[in-house]
C-alpha cells in the first residue's frame, strides 16, 4: 500500500480528479476526516506546509505540494513529476504607483516565505530585513510596516484590491509529485506504476 500526503484544499481536489480519473472510481473524503482508504492507497489530508514533514520522514511514502513549499522548506525529496495544477506566482509585492527603492540600505519585506525572500534579494546584492507574517500580509505596506511583500499570487485580485500591483515576479510554482527517497527505493516498482499513470492523465 502506498501512504500519499495531500494538502488541504483546492489542490487535493484537484490531485483526487487526477486519481479519478486513472481509477475510473470516486475518490472521496468522508466530512472531516483526515485519512481516505481506497484500493491499494491510503491519502493523509494534511496542511500545505506539513507535506514535507510527512514524506521526509516516511509517514508517507510519496506527496503533492506546492513547489513555492519545497523552495522555502529545502526538504530532501525526490521531485517526481509537476503535475501542472495549482499554478500560481511568488511575487514582489508594492503599492501603485511606487516603485521600491533599491538604493535604500536596507528594504522591509513582509512575508511568509522567509528563505524565498532572501534568496532572491540576495542573489541581487540587495540587504533585507524580513518581517514574517502569516496572514494578511497585504496591509504591511499600507500601513508603513513595510516597504513592499513577497507573496504567491494566483490572479492578482487581492492585490489589486488592496492597492498593491506586481513589481516582480521570483517565480513560478505549481504542484508537484514528491516522494521519499527510501521510499523509492522499498516500493520503486508501486511508485514508478503510479508516476506513469498520472503522467499519462495530465500530460
């Protein structure tokens, strides 16, 4: 049996139409429960950012999660295949009509993605001073916390109706198929199956 970690949400629908789809079945959880049995598959729904967590150490054999999560988390996963759902951007973040002042000293950048952030600005020789937040991270900027944000953007309508816009895109993230690597190596033959299977469904 191979144990699989969803993340909660949109991308969980999505990956289970994936399965629906190989399987020709159903693939349903019942209300609030957090564990799904169904052929030889056992799906953990769990947080975005605990998928890592579940697959680095083995409470499941292989994982769906956001690249933008495995960029910030750094895990040592095998990244199998990006199954092209949940596409979103890691963007910079300012209010219209302002355009962040590289030349400060230093720049306030609110955000959740702390290794993200600093990543890039330090692969532009720019100093950071990152504020963490874990939600609302829009109002930093509004409210002088901040000069600008980092966060991911789907269609930029939150942004946009909090008065922010675009300033530059880090990256692009989607979800991708991850698994452990012992996993790999135990149950290579199910996990190769079942990448080929989904290969074939979404590309």
């Amino acid at each position: 049996m191979l144990t699989i970690a969803l993340p909660k949400g949109r991308i969980a629908k999505d990956t289970l139409k994936i399965f629906e789809k190989i399987f020709k079945k159903p693939f349903v959880f019942d209300d609030r429960k957090l564990i799904l049995y169904t052929d030889n598959f056992k799906f953990l729904l769990v947080r975005s950012q605990d998928v890592p967590a579940y697959v680095l150490h083995q409470a499941a054999d292989v994982g769906v999660v956001g690249l933008d999560v495995l960029e910030e988390q750094g895990s040592n996963l095998t990244r199998l295949l990006d199954l092209g759902v949940g596409k979103c951007k890691i963007c910079v973040g300012v209010p219209k009509n302002k355009k962040l002042d590289f030349s400060l000293p230093e720049i306030k950048i609110a955000t959740k993605m702390e290794n993200i952030t600093r990543n890039y600005f330090s692969s532009k020789a720019i100093s950071v001073n990152i504020i963490k937040l874990y939600g609302s991270i829009e109002l930093a900027p509004l409210v002088g916390l901040a000069d600008a944000i980092v966060d991911l953007v789907e269609t930029g309508s939150t942004m946009e109706q909090n008065g922010l816009e675009i300033a530059e895109i880090i990256s692009h993230s989607s979800a991708y198929l991850v698994c452990n690597k012992n996993s790999f190596i135990i149950k290579k033959e199910e996990i190769l199956t079942l990448y080929a299977s989904i290969k074939e469904a979404v590309y």
